[in-house]
C-alpha cells in the first residue's frame, strides 16, 4: 500500500512533489522532482528526503542495504543499485549494511557503477572513523581504496575474538573482499594503537601489512 499526503504536480512521467509518503517498506518526507522514461524502468530525480525505517534493500533490490533511518539530498538517476548514479549528502540516525546494523553514520560523495566515492564519517559505538576513498560494492570482488582515520574499531562486535580487542589509527590502503571477516589487501598503518583486557599497546612507527 502507499499513500501520500501533500503537493504534487506534473503528469505520469514527470512529478514534482512535496510531501509525506507513507508504504509497505518505510515512510519518507520528500521535496523532489523525478521524471521518468517512457516505459518506467528508469528514472532521473533531485532533491531532499527525509527517511524514517525506509527499506532501501527492496527499494533497489539489493540485499546488501536494509532499512535506514536518514535525511539528505540526492541528485541522480537509476532504480537499483547497478544503475544507480547519484550524487549524496546524507546524515544517517541508523542504517543496516550487509547484516550489520550502524548508527550516526554521514555519507558525502558520488555513487555510479556500484562504487562509492566520497567520504563517510562513523561515529558508531562499533566504528569511529573518517573514510576518504573509493569503495567498489560489487559482492565478493568488493575493493576499497582509502585513507581512513579510526578512533576506534571495536573488532569483538564484529565476531573478532571473544573478549576486548580494539584498534585505532590512520590507515591507508587497497583491501578486497565482503565482509570484514574475510577482507585482504595491502597498505600502512601509523599511530597504532591495540586495546585489550590486558592494556593497550601503542606503536610511533608507520607498520606495513600485505
């Protein structure tokens, strides 16, 4: 079901709206214009949104997004994550990515050909961290190509052993994989630090990992 309650102008393939959109897979407050192709299956848009628990995985068809609580604007075209291209500026209360759930999270850049490119500040209690870089998403042969400073990454929320285990620092680097059980690459690591049960170890020297 969807409703709408609000401005709305244009015809079948062009609209320019203004209002709140109410449906099966989350609610959003918009202030946009889309114009569509003549047979639907694609679509350009500009404009702000504001998203409260709005299913973007069955919006685009895509399993590795789910439901996201944010606001932003938004200036593209495509209706699923392969023909998305899209400039972003979206501050995230909460967002779920491949099976995890984030919150806190602002997204600044360009996405097109299931790549990110941008910047992306966490201030998860799982995942404080700064990211410049270049995020390909294409399932199994997703590549990462950063500098990010992280305040702190809490590996124990992500399955990493079964007690306190954290790091900090800034990293830069080339990394390949899906999950982040399963990431390889190579760059360098400065300002290490490891946090345990034990205490923290600490390293001044640029450490380099393959």
């Amino acid at each position: 079901d969807v409703d709408y309650v609000g401005a709305i102008k244009g015809n079948t393939t062009n609209i320019t709206m203004g209002g709140i959109l109410q449906t099966d897979i989350g609610d959003a407050v918009l202030d946009a214009s889309v114009e569509f192709n003549s047979n639907y299956s694609d679509a350009t848009y500009k404009g702000d949104f504001d998203l409260d628990a709005f299913d973007i995985g069955k919006l685009f068809q895509d399993t590795i997004f789910g439901v996201v609580t944010a606001s932003g604007t938004i200036d593209g075209s495509g209706l699923n994550l392969e023909t998305l291209n899209a400039s972003l500026d979206v501050k995230a209360e909460k967002i779920e990515y491949a099976g995890d759930s984030f919150e806190d999270i602002t997204v600044k850049g360009i996405y097109s050909n299931s790549t990110f490119t941008g910047r992306v500040i966490s201030n998860d209690d799982k995942i404080k961290l700064n990211f410049d870089g270049l995020a390909d998403l294409n399932g199994a042969d997703s590549k990462i190509e950063f500098t990010s400073e992280i305040e702190r990454f809490d590996l124990t929320q992500f399955g990493i052993g079964d007690s306190l285990f954290w790091v900090s620092g800034i990293v830069r680097g080339t990394m390949k994989g899906n999950t982040v059980d399963n990431f390889i690459g190579k760059g360098s690591i400065e300002k290490l630090k490891i946090g345990t049960q034990n205490g923290v170890y600490k390293s001044e020297s640029i450490l380099s990992f393959i």
